[in-house]
C-alpha cells in the first residue's frame, strides 16, 4: 500500500498532509499521558516491527504494493494512539532512506496504514471482545477480565486486524482512482496516476481481501498467542 512519490497529485497529497499533522500532534500527546517510561522501549520495538513486515513488498498493478502491517496487533500490545506513532515512524523511516513510498506521500501512507488502518483494526477488536465478555459475564463487578486474552480477544484481533488492512488498501485504491478526474493535461490525458477508479479498487482490493488480509489476521492471532504464553503482562487490559 506504499504510494510512491508521482502517483498523487499536489491537491490529494497536500490535503492528506495537512490531514495527518494534527493526528501526530494529538498521538504523541496521547503517548506522553498513556506509556510511562519503561515502555518507550516497546514502542520503538513496535516500530522496527511493522517496518520489518511491511519491507515484504509484492508490487500490485496502479501503482502501489501489497503487505502486511501489524497495526492491529500493535495497538492491542501499546494502544492505538502509540501506534499511530510506531507505523508512521515506520513508514517515515522507508520513504526517507529506502524509497520505499514516496516522500510527498508521506502524509497519504500514514494516514492510510498509520492512523485509518490502526483505529479501525483497534476497534474492532475492542468492539468483539468487549461485546462477547459482556454477553458472556466474563467481566467482574470491577471490570477485570477472568483471562488476560480469551478466544473472543483472537477473534476480534483477527477480524480487526483483516479489517483494517483492508480499509487502508481501500484508501489507497480511491486516492490514485481519483487522480485522473482531479489532474489532467490539456489534451486531457492524467498527470499523475492515470488508472481510475474501475481499475485500482479491484486491482488494489483482490488482493488485500483474498491474501494479504488474510496473512494480517493469521500474523496478528499467531503473535498474540505467543505473547500470551512467554508476556501475558504485555496485552493491555
């Protein structure tokens, strides 16, 4: 989902990253109030992990890439605010010194995989399993959990996690569709990417929906019960 520099034009990328500052702004105070000290660590492990998955690109027709990006399970483990920060420090990191997105898509790949993707993914994992511990009187009168990670926390972690991979593809496939009916020359041919929406969103979500949305789900539900046998303490409540 990498949108590299050339494919947007000035309005769509200018308008993503005026987008996405005040959401970086807000994260990182959010950060400063929610992580204390001993885990700044484990955001900056965050980071270096979604960078590593995302750099297992497969190159998809209009323009882009398909991968994995660990945001759902990144915002189980941190929150989702610190997760913001971790994938947009991830992405930042590949535009800048290995190309791998453009640096004026920036704003676009965060916004898309870094903030889109981590809150939606996030979401509906908190909605799953706190609708089925509820509905199953799993929550104490304190509003403890009696397990620090039950089926449904897998289940809404792994419907998340494909979710939000999916929406972020789907961002991306409507942000280059649009170019060619926002940026023309003068004898009308596209400026920027020329594929519109008829060719990216089902090139683009094919895919996410048959493949790499399915391997976020599995990477997400494996790491998790990992964690739940070696930390348990590292899943937030």
């Amino acid at each position: 989902m990498h949108i590299p520099d050339g494919y947007l034009g000035p309005i769509t990328y200018g308008s993503l990253w005026a987008a996405v500052i005040p959401i970086w702004i807000y994260a990182s105070k959010k950060v400063k109030e929610i992580l204390k000290a001993s885990q700044v660590p484990l955001l900056a492990l965050s980071a270096a992990f979604s960078f590593v998955i995302m750099m297992f690109n497969v190159p998809l027709p209009g323009g882009t890439t398909g991968h994995a990006t660990g945001a759902t399970l990144i915002a189980i483990l941190i929150g989702p605010w610190p997760a913001v920060i971790a994938l947009s420090i991830a992405l930042i990191v590949q535009a800048l010194i290995f190309g791998d997105g453009g640096i004026t898509a920036i704003g676009a790949n965060c916004f898309n995989m870094g903030f889109a993707g981590v809150l939606v993914g996030y979401g509906i994992y908190k909605l799953i399993s706190n609708f089925s511990r509820y509905s199953s009187g799993q929550i104490s009168n304190a509003g403890t959990r009696n397990s620090p990670l039950s089926t449904c926390h897998l289940i809404g972690a792994g419907i998340g996690a494909y979710a939000g991979i999916n929406l972020a593809a789907f961002l991306t496939a409507v942000e280059l569709g649009i170019q060619p009916l926002l940026h023309t020359g003068a004898d009308g041919r596209p400026l920027y990417s020329p594929f519109p929406l008829s060719i990216t969103i089902p090139a683009i979500m094919l895919e996410h929906i048959f493949i790499f949305g399915i391997v976020e789900a599995v990477v997400t539900v494996t790491v998790l019960l990992y964690i739940k046998k070696s930390h348990p303490e590292l899943i937030r409540g």
